[in-house]
C-alpha cells in the first residue's frame, strides 16, 4: 500500500525489522548484552513474521474471495 | 402351440437422467472460502473427508517440525485445487503454471531451488563472518541493510534487497546468538593421545569440521582424574573413551544434537551434566558444539570413523552406553 508520499510500508517495515536484528547482532557481539538462541530465534522469528504480515497486509487485493 | 407372443411387462430401462437423480454427484476436492485461514485447504480436505478441519491445520501445523512436507503438500494443493468460489490467487498461479507448460514450470522450480540455495549461502557467510570474530561488522552491515531499506522505502521501496537482508540477519543472528567461533581452524582433526602430557592445555578445538579425540589410548589408572576441554564450532565432534570410565562434568551443544554415554538429546542450547560421581578412573569433561553433533562415546569397540553409522551401539541401542556408564560410575 502506497500513500500519497509514495512510502512503500512495506520497505520501511522491514527496514526497521532488519535493523532490530543488526542491533541485537551487535549488542550481543560487543558483549554488551548475553542473548540465548531461544531468544534470538524469537527475535528472527518476529522480525520475518512482521514483514510477512506487512507484505499481506500492503497487498491490494484484485478481488474479494 | 399357441405363436402367440407372451407380452412381458415392459421392463423399465434405465436411463441416463434417472441415473443422474438417483446417483449424488461425484465428491470433489474443492478448497473451501468460507471455511479458511490461509488458502482454504484445511476446510476444503475437512469438508471432502467429513472431519473437522482443524484437524487437518494441526496436522499441517505440526509437519513443520518434523521435516515440512505437509507445509510443501499445503502448498501444492493451495496451487492445483481450485477453490469453491471464484479463483483466488493460487489458483490463478496454479493456472499460469499449467499455461507455462512442463519446460518453463521445470525452469521456474530450477530458479526457486538457486535462489533458495543463494539465500542459504548468504546466511552462511554471515554466520561465518561472525564465527570469525567479525560480529560487529556484520551487525553494521545488517543495520545499515535496514536502514536503506528505510530510506528506499520514501522513494518507492527497494523489495528485492528484503530477502537478501533476511538471510544476512538469519545467518548473523543465529551464529551471534549461538556463539559461533570458527577461529580454530577447519577440517578434520583426530588426536589419539597415549599420554597425558601430550593433551593440551586448553584442550582441544576446531572452528569447523569434524574433531576426534580418541582417549583409550590412555593410561587410564584405577585413581585417574583427567579434566579435558573440547571446543567446536561447527560439525561433529566425538571423544572416546575406555567404558570403564567414568564420565562427569557438562557438555553443551548451541543448536543440534548430544549424545553423551548414551543420553540424547536434540534441540536448541542442549545442555548435559553427566552423572555426578566421584568414581575414578574418570574424566572429567567440559565439551561444547556451537552447532552440530557432540558425542562421548564410552566403548571399547566403537570404530572412529564410523560411529553411529550402520550397526553397532550407537544410535541403534545406547543402552549398553548408559549401562557401562553406570557401572563405571557407581550410579547403577
């Protein structure tokens, strides 16, 4: 779905997912933070929920099933 | 002799419409609109087998782990089943995949299948790089992905860069996460030490590949305490020792499999602690798989090369691995 500013939600929404994940990458890289792979599995696991999600709900329909 | 034809009572013959009235029509596996979460097939298989489709969604549901055929099934039958309403988009696609033809279907599953495998190799040089030491750069980069994706996205988006930075932020994440450290070297290493001052110091380690350490080489004494260090990051690494010995401390795997004296287990940050036991002969481990296989095997018998594979007592029956545990414990 594009509004009139011609955003695409979709490339933002990911963007920020992605750059939730760099962090957390980074953060447990530098030591600063002591992640578990349960946790970052969860982390993964939303970030590519919430662009799937967003990739469906920025899809316009041709037709109503 | 009377010729005169016996009239019969005329026998009613069948006919096509009174067939067509008295047979129910053929049941067909129609997806189902009405009845749907994500494609309709679980309510159209529900409705075509007289069961509650919720049924068949926690079947598909429950496929994801354990190989995800069903996942691949639903995905078939979302494309080749038309729905009982008006053609939705995987039955459009479902169409235009007929249309192709075999040559360019067969084609449009090759490109899948690269990209597929091209997505996989980008993980894994992400996951490599951090297992090198570079998990801030790779970090950086996953952020700066983000933050263009962002910035594209005021200027019509950029959708292709998605799937790339997906697997950069899947490969990078698991091996941070995990702690992958492939710093040690690659390949396959076996050490057959027959003396202790010949083991290290810091043990033994290997950043990737296949790592044996094969102790029944050993003086094992009566009273032998030996502590030992085994560190991979990624494959399968085995210690053998002489089934008399007893086998203490904690194994850890990140993401896989342990198999310590005959105690398995699977999953994500499998960790171990063998019987405690103050018995000696022992050995006292501290052993760790990023992600992989970590075996102890404790067998007089067990062939390097092969454990596991074929017949013999692992994998097959690992109860003579926990028995001989036992008794070399004191547990049993």
């Amino acid at each position: 779905m594009r509004n009139g500013l011609s955003i695409d939600i979709l490339s933002l929404g990911a963007g920020a997912a992605i750059a939730v994940v760099g962090a957390l990458v980074l953060l447990d890289s530098a030591g600063s933070l002591d992640l578990s792979l349960g946790w970052m599995a969860v982390a993964l696991i939303g970030a590519v929920g919430a662009i799937l999600a967003l990739s469906g709900l920025t899809r316009q329909p041709k037709r109503h099933d | 002799m009377n010729d005169t034809p016996v009239s019969e009572p005329p026998r009613e013959e069948p006919s096509g419409e009174a067939t067509t009235e008295q047979m129910p029509p053929p049941r067909r596996l129609l997806r189902s609109t009405g009845d749907r979460v994500i494609a309709g097939v679980a309510g159209g298989l529900g409705r075509y087998f007289g069961i509650d489709p919720v049924v068949f969604r926690i079947g598909f549901a429950l496929s994801l782990f354990f190989g995800g055929l069903g996942a691949l099934a639903y995905l078939l039958l979302a494309v080749f089943v038309p729905t009982d309403g008006d053609p939705d988009r995987a039955q459009r696609l479902g169409a235009r995949l007929r249309a192709l033809g075999i040559w360019r279907g067969l084609g449009l599953v090759a490109i899948a299948i690269v990209a597929f495998f091209g997505l996989s190799a980008l993980a894994a040089v992400a996951a490599f790089a951090v297992g090198l030491g570079w998990g801030v750069p790779v970090a950086i980069v996953i952020i700066a992905i983000g933050a263009l994706l962002a910035i594209a996205s005021l200027r019509g988006g950029a959708r292709w860069l998605i799937p790339p930075a997906v697997a950069i932020a899947i490969g990078g994440g698991v091996a941070a996460a995990s702690d992958l450290d492939v710093r040690g070297g690659i390949g396959e290493r076996e050490y057959h030490p027959t003396t202790v001052r010949s083991i290290p110091a810091d043990g033994y380690r290997l950043g990737a590949g296949r790592l044996v350490v094969d102790l029944r080489g050993l003086d094992w004494g009566k009273h032998r305490v030996l502590p030992l260090e085994v560190s991979l990051g990624v494959g399968q690494a085995d210690v053998f020792v002489p089934k008399r010995v007893c086998v203490t401390g904690t194994t850890h795997a990140g993401v896989g499999e342990s198999e310590v004296t005959g105690e398995r287990n699977d999953g994500v940050d499998v960790d171990h602690t063998p019987a405690g036991s103050r018995s000696t002969p022992r050995l006292n481990i501290d052993a760790s798989v990023d992600v992989g296989q970590l075996r102890v095997i404790n067998s007089d018998t067990a062939d390097v090369d092969r454990p596991g594979f074929g017949p013999g007592p692992f994998h097959e029956d690992t109860a003579p691995l926990r028995a001989a545990e036992a008794r070399a414990c004191g547990t049993g």
